[in-house]
C-alpha cells in the first residue's frame, strides 16, 4: 500500500471494531494510512473486560491511559495506572491491560514498527505462568 501524506480522522471516517477485547478505533494502521511503521489504536473497555497476557515478539508499544482505571501487568508485576499515566512495553514482553473499575477503560496503544499486524499479536493467557496469575 502506498504511504498517504497525512489523513484527517473524524467519526465518519474511523475504522471502529467491536472486538471481544474491547471497542477499537483505529487511527493509523498499514492497510488504514499506508505507514508500516506506526499503530495507533484507541481501545475501550467495560468493567471486568481486558486485554488478556500476550506479546509482540517484533513491536515495542506505549499504553497510554485516557479515562478510567487500569490493572496493568508487564510480565509478573501488576500496577494500577489512572488517566494520565503509561507504560512501555518491549518486544516480547508478556503484557495486560484489564478494566481496574465500574466506569469504562479508555486507553490509546501506539505500537511500532506496524508492518505485520495480523502475526504481532501472540496470546498467551492460557499458558503458565499467565493462565493464573491474576487469582493468585
């Protein structure tokens, strides 16, 4: 896909995606603006919904928290964020983001490099140690 000089984004042009991870809006992605180098995604999600533990093994990212409460986990560590606040993420480094009150979750991810979205995403909530660390 070609590169675009520059994109306006406004609510009749977002891509929006109703995923089981949450709401997605979409403002820059390789198939959206064309750049391989650049995600940026605003997500929100409901009291009790989440991220669940996965892993970029070629992307680094910042979670950056807008509105709301947020269980955030890197690796084993867990830390409440509030609006305002966010943490970097490394490559391959096992990562949550859950819904930490009764008001919705709002928080921009912006990843990068962006060229392989579909393989950049790896679960892995359902392995050990991940699978039962949050009721520990």
């Amino acid at each position: 896909m070609s590169k675009l000089e520059g994109q306006f984004f406004t609510k009749e042009n977002t891509v929006v995606e109703d995923l089981e991870r949450g709401v997605h809006q979409w403002f820059s992605r390789p198939d959206i603006t064309g750049s391989e180098d650049l995600i940026v995604v605003q997500v929100e999600v409901g009291p009790g919904e989440g991220h669940p533990f996965h892993m970029h093994p070629d992307m680094d990212e910042v979670i950056y928290i807008v509105s709301g409460c947020a269980e955030q986990w890197l690796e084993q560590e867990s830390k409440v964020l509030q609006a305002g606040e966010s943490v970097f993420v490394s490559k391959k480094m096992v990562h949550a983001t859950f819904n930490g009150g009764d008001e919705p979750l709002v928080f921009l991810a912006i990843l990068g490099p962006g060229a392989d979205l579909e393989g950049s995403m790896v679960d892995v909530s359902e392995q050990e140690p991940w699978k039962n660390l949050r009721s520990e």
